[in-house]
C-alpha cells in the first residue's frame, strides 16, 4: 500500500484531468439573452452616483424649486437625500388613498419593496445604518401587510386567502433576494442586519399561517409582539408607512 | 479554462456600470462557463446548472454597485455568488440533493487498498465527490477543476491559505475513503 500522500497526490491528479463540462450552445446563449435584458433594465432604473458637488447644486436649486418640482424630485429619493421626507408624505397620501383590502396589501408589499431596494442602495454606500432602518421598515410594510388579512378574514375568507397568497408570494420573493443580498456584501454589520430582517419576515410569515390554521381574525402577528415595529391598525396613516429614517 | 486578469475585469466593470452592453458580453463570456461547470459539479444536473449560471452572471453584472465593497478579486466575488445561489438552491429544494455511490465503485483491484483511478470516468468521480461535506467540495471543486490557487479558494471562501490546504487534505482523504468504502462492499 502506497503512503497516504502519494495516494492523495495521485486523487488530486486525477481531479485536475477530469474535463470541465461545458454548457450548450443553446444554454448559453439563452443565458446572455437573459443576462442582457437584466442589465439593460438595471442600468435604466439604476439612481446615478451624485458626487457632492452636484448635491450641493442640487440642493440649492430644490430652494428656488416650487413644492411640485420638490415633489417630483422626492419620487425616487433616497434615505440619504434631503427629498427623503417628502418621498415619505406622498407615500402617506397614496396609503390615505388605498381603500379596498387589495389596495391597502398592494400598497404596503409595493413600500416593503421600495424599502429594500433602498436597502440595497444604502448597503451600496456603506450607509449600514440606513439600510437598516430601512429593512426594519419593510418588515413593518410586511406586519401592515399581515395586519389586513387579519382583519379581512372576518368578512370575506376567500378574499382573505387570496390576499395571504399574495403576502406569502411577496415575503418569499423577498427573502430570496435577500439570501442572495446576504452573500454579496462582505460587511458583517450588513450580514447581521439582513439576517435579522429575514428572521422578522419568517415570523410575520409564521403569525400569518398560524393566524389562518386557528382561524384567528386577529391582527397580532408576531412581528409586533417582538417589539421591533410600531405598527398600529391596519395600516393607513401609520407613522412606519414614512421612509424618514429614524435618528 | 483561461484566467482573466482582474485589471482587465476592472475596466470591464466601470464599464458595465456606465450600461456598456459590450463589456458585459465580455464578461459573460469570461465567466459563464466556469461558473457552469462549477456548479454543474455540485448539483449534477445539467439543467439546474443552466438556471444557476444563469442567475448567477445577472447577479454579478446588475449588483455591480455592491462589488465596491468586497475588497476581493471579481472572479471571487462570482464563485461567492454562485456558491450562495447553490445553497439557496439546495434549501428550496428542502433537502440537500445526494447522489448514490452506487455507480462510483472503484473497479476491483488486486491490491484493494490502490485506487484505480484512472478506470474511473469522469461523471463517477463528481458524483463521489458530491457525497463529501459542502465546505469540501467547494475546495475540491475550486482547486482542481477550477484550477485556482489556494489563495484565490481562500479568498472565495473567506479562509486562509493554511486552512485551505488543511481542507484540501481532508478532502481527498474523505474522497479516497468513500471511494475505497464502495469499492470494498
């Protein structure tokens, strides 16, 4: 019997002569077909790097700017720009402006996702601290989100399944991105704040399913008995429906 | 497979930021095949390592933006991602995806204690190696399919070069064993 190293020496050869296997022709290009058409759409939605010289101009034009210019302005700001707050208000005004249950889900899941696109734009300019205000925001969005199918279980039960359908659907796709955010950023503190998001969202998810085995019309998943949201009601006018990041 | 000079990844990279569609060819073309064949050695299936690259070379080249703070090469950050993509896989799947030794005997020998190695096809030595722990494969896979250097695995896997080479032993010890174990029933 040969000595352990040149057995393993031997396995290691072995190893390296094995032939890479190598995708279709058809594979990969379906693959840059896919890949191109994601990079088109990043780069177009992308937010430019503003350097500080163009803040500072930005900033003093917003000054002569009408409250419309203002507003316009705030539409795709983000926690780190002094239009954040305003981006807040109309967010307000379009939550005032959500009657229907389906409404008011959409609104909160479509906040839960701006909030972790800011997430990982704030993760982007090592502002650690914002991304993750605002996860613990979108963790909100999605406790406001259980909050109305609690509340529509007792009226209408078919609409409340379908309404935690798309709840599920929507903290899944979350969680996916942020598994895959979780391996992109070498930060810990940003690996700890994604962690944590992900565990708040697995238990608003888990208050939701038990909410619906026991047949509980009430709202009080878990999120809220974890103190991490001050989430109130079902949703409209709640103070965390505001991006303001908190000081 | 060739390896691209990561001076050269960063100019392609600045460039992909500034929606060069070219550049992001470049590195597609760079990169996919290697990341296809790495992950076609952890799951085995041809399909699920299409997905996977796949997901993996639109997650490198949109998330540019969070390249910046990594501190490591761009091939790395790429393994990074696809060894992530294949763990998310795994777990929704719901269960880790072990394939049967049975197919990946070493043939009889006269001395059992030798391996024929070289009577092993390609496809039995994956499946065998995808029976060892994550961390091991990993290793293996980087090292000797990948041809990296124990320093680019420990930059992707976040150890030292010692660590790496200590992994790399107990690798292909757990390997022959496992080898050697169906070889022996």
């Amino acid at each position: 019997m040969r000595p352990e190293g040149q057995r393993l020496e031997a396995l290691a050869e072995r190893l390296r002569g094995v032939d890479p296997v190598l995708p279709s022709p058809a594979g990969k290009i379906r693959g840059w077909n896919l890949v191109a058409a994601a990079v088109e759409h990043s780069a177009a939605r992308r937010p430019r790097g503003r350097p500080a010289w163009r803040l500072t101009l930005a900033a003093a034009a917003a000054g002569v700017l009408l409250a419309l210019g203002a507003v316009s302005a705030s539409a795709n700001s983000l926690p780190d720009s002094p239009f954040y707050p305003i981006k807040g208000a109309l967010e307000q005004v379009r939550g005032d402006l959500a009657f229907s249950p389906s409404d008011r889900l959409g609104f909160h899941l479509d906040l839960a996702q701006a909030r972790l696109t800011e997430a990982e734009a704030m993760i982007a300019r090592h502002r650690i601290d914002l991304a993750d205000q605002a996860l613990v925001s979108m963790d909100e969005q999605f406790q406001e989100a259980a909050d109305v199918v609690a509340a529509e279980r007792r009226a209408g039960p078919a609409l409340a399944a379908d309404l935690q359908h798309r709840l599920q659907q929507a903290i899944e796709s979350h969680d996916r991105q942020l598994a895959g955010l979780q391996g992109e950023v070498s930060n810990p503190t940003a690996q700890q704040a994604i962690v944590r998001a992900r565990d708040r969202a697995a238990q608003v998810l888990e208050g939701v399913a038990n909410n619906a085995g026991n047949g509980n019309p009430g709202g009080n998943a878990a999120g809220k008995s974890q103190g991490q949201g001050q989430a109130q009601g079902s949703g409209k006018g709640s103070p965390t429906a505001h991006p303001t990041p908190k000081k | 497979m060739a390896r691209a000079a990561s001076d050269d990844d960063r100019l392609l990279i600045e460039r992909v930021r500034q929606g060069d569609q070219d550049a992001a060819r470049t590195l597609y073309e760079r990169y996919f095949d290697r990341i296809y064949n790495y992950v076609y050695a952890r799951l085995g299936r041809v399909e699920d390592a299409e997905d996977l690259a796949i997901d993996t070379m639109t997650r490198s080249l949109t998330r540019l933006d969070l390249f910046h703070d990594q501190g490591v090469a761009f091939s790395s950050w790429v393994y990074r991602i696809a060894h992530n993509a294949t763990i998310d896989h795994y777990r929704r799947q719901g269960r880790v995806i072990l394939v049967s030794l049975e197919h990946a005997t070493l043939p009889e020998s006269s001395d059992p204690s030798e391996l024929a190695l070289q009577q092993l096809s390609n496809e039995e030595l994956r499946e065998a190696l995808r029976q060892l722990t994550d961390e091991q494969q990993q290793v293996l896979i980087l090292r000797f399919f990948q041809d990296l250097t124990a320093v680019q695995v420990g930059e992707i896997i976040g150890k030292s070069v010692g660590a790496v080479q200590a992994l790399q032993h107990r690798a292909l010890a757990s390997l022959e064993r496992a080898l050697q174990g169906k070889a022996m029933q």
